[in-house]
C-alpha cells in the first residue's frame, strides 16, 4: 500500500511530541543485553543546543571485541530460523514503522538538521527496503558477522537498511553509528525489540572518538563492512583493513560532480544543481560538491546561481518552506576554516546565518567557489559541508576530461539538451553507482528525467 503524502500538519504534531521526550540514558546494546561503562555524555541537537537528547554510553575499550564475539554466538540460531519467520519479523517492524513514521522523522531532522520533507524520506527508504527485502526469496548461506559504520550523511536509511538486508539473509549486525546521529538508530532498535527480533541479531555501539569502528574493522571475526558516510575518517577506514577475506561495501561519499552543457533552460539547471549541492546542507550521500561549466556564457550562470543562492531559506528545519537547516559544530569549524583559506576565490555565501531562530545552532549561508586553482582541495577532496567549486572549462572534451580526473564517489550527472552530449556522458569508464529515484531530494537523481541528465 502507497504511504500518504507528506503532511505538513501531521508532522508537526508529531515534532512537538518529539521535544517533549523524556531524558534517559542510551547504553549499548550488545547480545540484548544493556552495557553500561559509567561514562556518560549529552549529545546536543544541531538544530539548538538547548535541546539535549539525554545521555549517551561511552563504551569501554574491549567492547568492540565482546560485541563481535557476542554476535557470533547469536549467528548459528538465526540462521536456524527459517525465512518465513524472519519476514514475520521485519514485517511486523514494518507497520510499526509505518504507524511511528513522523515521529521516528522528527527524531532525524533533531539529530541531524534535516529538513521534515528530507527526515520523512530517510523513514519512506527504509520502509521502501523493508518492503523489497521481505519480497525476495532468499538462499541463506553460511552467514557472519556484519558491521555497519556510518555517518550523518545517511543518518537513518543506510545504516537501517544495511543492517536489514544483511540480518534477512542470515547475518547478524552490528550499528556503529557517531553520537551525533544515533537517537534514531536506537528508536528503531526498539521497533525491532518489539516486533521479537531475538537478542543479538542486532547490536549498537555508538563511536563518538572513531576507535569503536578500527576496532571493530580489524577484528578477525567479522565477514564485512559496511562503511556509509563523509569525512576524512571514512577515507582512511577504506585503507585500514588488510584482510582479503573480508566483504567491504563502500558508499563513500564523493564529489558528485554535475556537468552543465548547453542546457535548454538556464533558471531550471541553476535550480537542479542548487538542489542536489545543498538541500540538507550539502551533506548527502549523493550532494554535489563540484559543478563543470562547458562551453557556455559561464558568467550568466554564476550570476544566476548567486540570484537564486540568495533566495533559499536557511533556518529552524521544521518549517515546511526551510530549504536547508544547520551543520554540526565541528562541521561549522571546518567550514569556517576554508572559508578563511579560500576566501579569494568566494562569489556567494560564506557567512553565518544570524538571527533569534539561529543563534542556537550552526547555520551557513552555502558557499560557492569559482576557479580556484586546479590542484586546490575544494576540486577533488569531499568535505560533505555546503560548499561548491564551481569550474568553467572551454568545451565538452574538457568537462569530461575533468569528471574523468574526480574522485566522483557515488554519482556524476550532466544537464544538456545535447543527444551527443549524453551518449558520450554515458559512455564514460567511471565506477559509479546507479540513484534510485525514490532517493529524490537526497540525491542527484531528482534529475533523472530532465533534459537527459543521467546518473549512472
């Protein structure tokens, strides 16, 4: 059955009902069982720091590896369980889901920033997998150990729906989430509870110093990674692990470059770009943070990026006309930081965004950078912060060239009403990995269908 429309009024009920939840600790949950270790810290919401969740587990060194060992002994008797009861299962989360599904996305848009429009499209991803994942018959096989980390760039739909996918096939999962964007993960953990899932099938250790995640990687025990996410920390657990046996999924986030050539309507490109560069902050799985310029008068284009940069609304994420809420403290340091070193090159945006409503968090106004130097980082290096390089090249073979030379990460797009354009776009040996449309307004892919923008 179709979910109904997004809701102004019902999500705003919801969200209410949302800050007025109680205060309680979050420990881990390792074998079913609550692992308190005595140190404790608040996580704040990003969306005002006076709003505090309640207090968070630190986990104690060694947890990592009781946690692996924990779930293995889980391992055997799940996959004893046949199929038809593990679709009951998640079956029966499903609906609760479904029931709890504006509450469960006014805890995202808390945790994260999001947008309500954006918070409710994380929960519709889940359910959508959920859905497609009980549909499949599926073989178990010998089954193992699988360990999602994950950041806020997908703070409820990658790291769920990994864990998902794996715990139906006959795997047991653990969720290394960072503390920013846990509360969700450990909403859904108690849906999961609730619907009889077994002790030990899934598990939570939050990693808010990074070392739950090395640990946890290098550990013998486990069949395979899942890492999801932004950031330099994601860059180097790609390099950590050694062992060839061990499965990795990668969903890394890139660049996402977008190449404009020869669009047919300057105002609707200037606005796809806009959306996919910045809607939740630029800090989507599928946000582009580089823009390649081909062939065109590069200066009408800038100057109705700045036009239209000008009118987005930054602001409290619960208003249904807000295009794009907060960042993170540390994200807003960084952000401050290359804003300083690259300030020459700045032609919109770049400051704080300041008013009664703001004050409480980290709210920018998206930057956008022309020409910096070729060898600069803002051209090939992913901050997941609402920042775009913006390149003007002399034609076709120069764009493709420069997509060609960019750690694209999940997707590249071209907006072009030129055929040739896009069968040679298409014909690009770049790694990428194909956007469901269903991921609208989290990735790239909004585009899909607009003047032969692909994403592959």
């Amino acid at each position: 059955m179709a979910l109904e429309k997004y809701d102004d009024s019902k999500f705003e009920s919801a969200f209410q009902a949302a800050l007025q939840l109680e205060k309680r600790d979050y420990p881990s949950y390792v074998g079913g069982m609550k692992v308190a270790s005595g140190t404790t810290f608040i996580v704040k919401s990003p969306v005002d720091e006076s709003i505090g969740f309640g207090f968070f587990q630190e986990p104690e060194i060694g947890l990592a590896g009781a946690a692996v060992m924990s779930a293995m002994k889980c391992l055997e008797s799940w996959r004893r369980v046949d199929q038809a009861s593990k679709r009951a299962c998640f079956e029966k989360a499903l609906e609760s889901l479904k029931a709890q599904r504006y509450r469960m996305a006014s805890f995202i848009l808390l945790s994260s920033g999001m947008t309500g429009k954006d918070a409710v499209a994380e929960v519709d991803r889940v359910i959508e997998i959920i859905e497609s994942e009980c549909s499949k018959e599926v073989q178990a096989g010998a089954g193992g150990v699988w360990a999602i980390v994950s950041t806020c760039s997908s703070p409820f739909a990658s790291p769920i729906g990994y864990a998902i996918s794996a715990m139906l096939a006959g795997n047991v999962a653990i969720l290394v989430p960072t503390s920013q964007n846990s509360l969700p993960l450990f909403q859904m953990y108690g849906i999961f509870e609730k619907a009889g899932l077994p002790d030990g099938v899934l598990n939570i250790l939050i990693d808010r110093k990074n070392d739950v995640a090395v640990d946890i990687a290098n550990d013998p025990n486990i069949r395979g990674l899942v890492l999801s996410g932004t950031g330099e920390f994601m860059d180097e657990m790609m390099f950590l692990v050694a062992d060839d046996q061990l499965k990795i999924v990668n969903e890394v986030k890139g660049m996402n470059p977008i190449v404009v050539h020869k669009p047919s309507n300057v105002k609707k490109a200037v606005s796809m770009v806009l959306e996919s560069a910045f809607s939740y902050s630029g800090q989507g799985l599928f946000s582009t943070s580089k823009l390649i310029l081909s062939g065109m008068d590069a200066n009408e284009f800038v100057n109705e990026l700045i036009g239209q940069l000008e009118s987005l609304k930054i602001g409290d994420p619960s208003e249904k006309d807000t295009f794009a809420g907060p960042i993170s403290a540390d994200g807003f340091s960084r952000w401050n930081k290359l804003i300083s070193e690259y300030g020459g090159h700045l032609v919109a945006g770049g400051a704080r965004v300041d008013d009664e409503f703001t004050k409480g968090g980290y709210y920018v106004r998206p930057a956008m950078f022309l020409n910096v130097e070729e060898d600069c980082e803002l051209n090939f290096m992913d901050n997941g912060l609402p920042i775009l390089s913006i390149m003007a090249v002399d034609d076709l073979d120069a764009a493709l060239d420069e997509v060609e030379n960019t750690d694209c990460g999940l997707s590249a797009g071209l907006i072009s009403k030129d055929q040739k354009a896009i069968e040679r776009f298409n014909g690009l040996n770049i790694p990428l990995k194909f956007v469901n449309e269903s991921n609208a307004r989290l990735s790239a892919a909004v585009y899909a269908k607009v003047e032969g923008f692909k994403v592959s």
